[in-house]
C-alpha cells in the first residue's frame, strides 16, 4: 500500500475525484460543509455505478447557520445515505473519505 500526502486547497480535487471514480463496492464521506460541485456530482454518479455511498454532514454552523441543505437534497435525490453527525457535538468539523474499507 503506497501512502502520500495530500495538501489542499494546493493539490485540488484531482485525487479525491479519482478515488471516488475508483470506488468498487462503499464510499464513506465526512463532510463539515460539502459544497464542491464537483465532489458532490462524483458521489452521485458513484452512486449511479451502484456503490454504496454514505455521507455524514454536520448539520449547522454553532450560530445556527445551515450551509448543506442544498447538497443533502441532491444527495438524497440520487439514493446517497446522508446522516447528521452526532447532537451530543455542537460542531462536527471533521473531513474524510474511506474507499471500500480499504483507502483513506
């Protein structure tokens, strides 16, 4: 397993759009505000191949302000899970990406 070091916003959305694209069987998303057109129409096209596609938005900003309703509907449409991160955390500020159980 080759391992590298990814700096965004320097390397932009090349890897992550090609490991989405690599998907075999589960894609699993953390996303604290998931508005990238680009990343967002990868997962629903991966989702269109038949991956198992799971994404967990945090839910609102701690002033209330909401920014992924737009991208959970899309989401939802297309037959992607989309969960809320957990209540018991006022902010969920986490990003990752898991590629069939096996890539991070």
């Amino acid at each position: 397993m080759s391992r590298s070091l990814l700096v965004f916003p320097d390397v932009g959305a090349s890897p992550l759009l090609d490991a989405i694209a690599s998907a075999q069987k589960t894609i699993r998303l953390k996303m604290f505000v998931f508005d990238e057109p680009q990343l967002l129409d990868a997962i629903v096209e991966a989702k269109k191949r038949g991956i198992d596609a799971r994404v967990m938005l945090n839910p609102a900003r701690r002033s209330g302000e909401t920014e992924n309703e737009e991208s959970r509907r899309k989401l939802v449409e297309a037959g992607v899970s989309v969960l809320d991160s957990n209540p018991a955390f006022d902010l969920t500020h986490e990003k990752s990406l898991v590629i069939d159980d096996a890539a991070a």
